[in-house]
C-alpha cells in the first residue's frame, strides 16, 4: 500500500473518530471537522489528490452543502 492511500485511510477513520466523538461529546465543531477530514481521505483515495489540495476540496464542499 502506497504512503498516500495509507494517508487517505487515515484520514478516513480519524474523520470517522471525531464525528463519532462530537456526536457523543455533543460538539458540533469537532463533528464538523471529522467530516472534513472523512471526505479528504476519500477525495485522496478516489482523486489521488495531495493533503492540502484534498482538504481544500473538502472544505469547499462543506460549505456549499
């Protein structure tokens, strides 16, 4: 497994804590931020984008949602 698709998992299941965790915690700004941090790694597992690129993308796509 390549070093970006090992970034992109991470970052999948780190979003995926931290929803989980602002749900539980009742923080919507740490639910958000997992969010964010779910879609880049998927941005990065099905674009090949890079870190900051991804989590622009992703950023962006929280805001227009």
């Amino acid at each position: 497994m390549s070093d970006n698709a090992q970034s992109a998992k991470w970052d999948r299941i780190a979003g995926q804590l931290k929803e989980k965790w602002g749900v539980v915690a009742n923080d919507l700004s740490a639910y958000e931020k997992g969010e964010v941090q779910r879609i880049a790694g998927l941005l990065k597992e099905q674009k090949g984008l890079g870190d900051e690129e991804s989590e622009r993308e992703a950023e962006q796509i929280m805001r227009n949602s």
